[in-house]
C-alpha cells in the first residue's frame, strides 16, 4: 500500500498554495494528493488564532482520507520536495512516526524541551510528518486535550508532548527550514520556508526557484565538495576545497587538525579523505551547520568551540594540520608554532590566505620539504608545507592535484 500525501489549504490563496506545493509532491513523489478545504473547517478547533484553528485539523486527518490509506505523508503547504526520492523505500515502517527536528540548536527549541521535559535534540516540527493509521489514537488525544498542554506553538506543540518517545526523527535534508544556514543544497530533499514565504513566492512567481541540478564527477567526494554552498565571502573556494581532500587522502587512516572551522566545508574534505579530524572554532553560531554537515554524510569530526591556539597547550600531534584562521602576517608566529608542535614529521601544513603573509620569511623558518602555493579566481592563495622525512612530500610535489597557475617550490 502506497503512502497518502496530504496538505492543507484553507481559503483561496492557501488552497492555490496547497495545490502548487501538492503538484510538486505529485512530480517529485509520485504519490497520490489529498487537500484538507474549507469543507473540512468544522472539524477545526476554536483556538484564538485563525492559524491555530487550521493547523488542529492535523489531529482529525484520518477522519478525511479513505479508509484504504494506512498512513499519511502529511506536509504544510510553505513544504516542498526538490528533487525526486521513494517515501515508501526510505521510509519503511508502516507503523512508525516520521519527523525532523526543529532547528534543535535554537535556545527557544531547547526552552520548550526543556519546559516539556522531552529528549535533546526530540522536539521535531510538524510541518511534515508521516503518521500512521495506527496513530490515530495518540491524534484524538491531542484533541481530545488540547487547551490543557502548554503550548507556544499551537498543535506542534501539543504534538510534541502526546508523541514524546514515540518518533522516528528523520534527517534534517527532508524539512530544511532555512536554506540560508544550510551549506549542503545538494542533499537538500525538501525545503520549509517558514521565514521569509520563499516557498510561496516560487509558487506564484514572485521570486524564481534556485536551481537543484548539480554536475557529477568521477570522484563521488569530488561531486559532494564541489556542490557545496560557496555564497558566503569567507568560504574558501571550491577549487581549494577539493585540492585539500586530494593532498589529504594520501594520509587516510591518520589525522588531522583544522584551526578554523566556519561552516564545516574543510572539516568535510578531511573527513572524506579518511582522516580523524578535530576541528577549532571560537564562534558557535555556525556550529549546528558544520555538525550537521559532517552527519549528513555519515562522517564524525569532533569540532571544539574554542581559540585554535589552544591547542599547542595539549599533547599530541597530526599527519595534517590545516589552518584557515586570522589572515595576515601577524599569525605566523603561530603558523611556526603549529609546525614544529603539532605536525607530524612526514606530515602537511595546510595555509589559506598565504597571500596575506611574507612566505619567503615563512619558508625559510619552516624548512619544508617542499611547498605549492596554488590560486582561487579571487586571487586568494593555499599553501601546502611538507614537514622533512615525508613519504608524502613526493606525493604531494610530483602528482599533488593543484591548478595550472601553481606556484612550486623544493627545497632541491
């Protein structure tokens, strides 16, 4: 039996909306549509706000559809999916509840867990869910009791306190809330514009639909970094990006240090070239993307929210070090001090900006094996140091994958 999908849309506008969002499921999905209409508005609550009343027509959902349906993929009419997938093939239990987490880093989402006493990290937004035949008893509760939860929220929350511990939590690509904050859009399933009505304005042309196809190559990691989001100013370059992954990979099964996190795109390289890596950032604000970026590739980084320089302060050291923090001459005291505590002898220093710094003076404290120096179209520099003893030095120098404007170096 197939998945019902189901949406609502009260009122001309919303049902045009629920309409648009619906052919999108149809073409995406290839599952069977079924809007809640006005019709279906007596069975709402009395709630204060409009909003309320129309979201509370969740909890009779099973009431509408025929009785053929074991389960609904219910979803807002501001959801869409972007690309094509199998609902019934990644989500296979006929019995289970389906739900993404609620932006699980935002102290209001950890206010309400906290106030409800759910599980870090539980509390899920209802603007699509798969629910069950099975589960109709647990949404006639949370009718049945509405106004007696606490509630900020309306249904959603209620919908968390009567599901607590009884959810599958999804990946978060199946309901990204803020493609702003979300560095991966190729693995983007659906997106949830509940700020901003972006979802809307695609609908109705307002605003043009981004562009979800993106190019392949013979290096399925090569594929996932360079379709990364770049927009942001201070993301390295995608070239770059990539060079860190290929000069990485000859040291897979060691580790590897990054001072510098931001939005995870280096921390990913070096994850996808097999290294164990620690990663240093002082702002935590990008902390929930560069985890969830790592995660959504079945990869592990432990990423500290800490100065990076804190670390010379601790043992041990790296087969790659990567530093991508502070640019300018003022930080190669440190660069110094990275190399001769943290890099292992035969391993790599990794420098972006190097640009920004007097090299020869770096070399020439350094005394690498060799170095490379390569160039983004914006004429930002990487540079790549082998510390002596280095089997990878000659991997690096004689078949390293840095462009054609590359500068090279040897100490020979």
């Amino acid at each position: 039996m197939a998945t019902l999908a189901v949406t609502i849309g009260i009122g001309q506008e919303h049902a045009f909306y629920a309409e648009q969002a619906a052919l999108r499921v149809r073409q995406h999905l290839g599952l069977e549509t079924f809007i809640i209409g006005d019709q279906h508005l007596a069975y709402a609550l009395h709630a204060e706000r409009l909003l309320h009343q129309v979201c509370s027509l969740k909890f009779s959902i099973f009431e509408f559809i025929p009785d053929q349906w074991d389960r609904v993929m219910y979803f807002d009419a501001d959801w869409r999916p972007v690309r094509d997938w199998d609902v019934d093939t990644i989500f296979p239990d006929r019995n289970a509840i389906y739900a993404v987490p609620d932006r699980s880093h935002k102290g209001v989402v950890k206010r309400l867990e906290e106030a409800y006493g759910l599980a870090t990290g539980s509390y899920f937004n209802a603007g699509w869910m798969i629910l069950p035949r099975s589960a109709r008893p647990l949404l006639d509760d949370a009718r049945r009791r509405y106004e007696s939860f606490p509630k900020r929220y309306g249904d959603q929350c209620v919908l968390n306190q009567v599901l607590a511990g009884k959810v599958s939590l999804a990946p978060q690509a199946f309901n990204v809330m803020n493609l702003d904050e979300w560095p991966d859009p190729a693995n983007a399933m659906a997106v949830h514009s509940v700020f901003g009505k972006w979802n809307y304005k695609v609908y109705n042309g307002e605003s043009a639909d981004r562009n979800w196809h993106f190019p392949s190559f013979a290096d399925p990691n090569e594929t996932i970094l360079r379709n990364l989001d770049y927009a942001h100013t201070w993301t390295t370059a995608p070239e770059h990006i990539v060079e860190v992954y290929q000069c990485a990979a000859p040291y897979a099964g060691g580790n590897a240090l990054e001072i510098g996190s931001f939005r995870g795109h280096s921390a990913l390289a070096l994850a996808l070239a097999g290294l164990d890596v620690t990663s240093y950032d002082r702002d935590e604000r990008h902390q929930h993307e560069r985890e969830g970026l790592v995660a959504r590739h079945h990869l592990q980084v432990e990423f500290r929210v800490a100065r990076g320089k804190s670390e010379l302060d601790s043992p041990g050291m790296y087969d790659v070090v990567l530093h991508d923090a502070q640019p300018g001459d003022r930080i190669r005291p440190e660069l110094e001090a990275f190399w001769r505590q943290k890099v292992k002898p035969g391993g790599l220093l990794i420098v972006h900006d190097i640009n920004q710094l007097n090299l020869p003076a770096l070399v020439e404290a350094l005394e690498p094996d060799g170095y490379v120096v390569s160039q983004d179209d914006q004429g930002r520099q990487m540079g790549y140091f082998c510390k002596p003893e280095s089997s990878g030095a000659s991997i690096l120098l004689d078949h390293g994958p840095v462009p054609e404007n590359r500068e090279r170096a040897a100490s020979d």
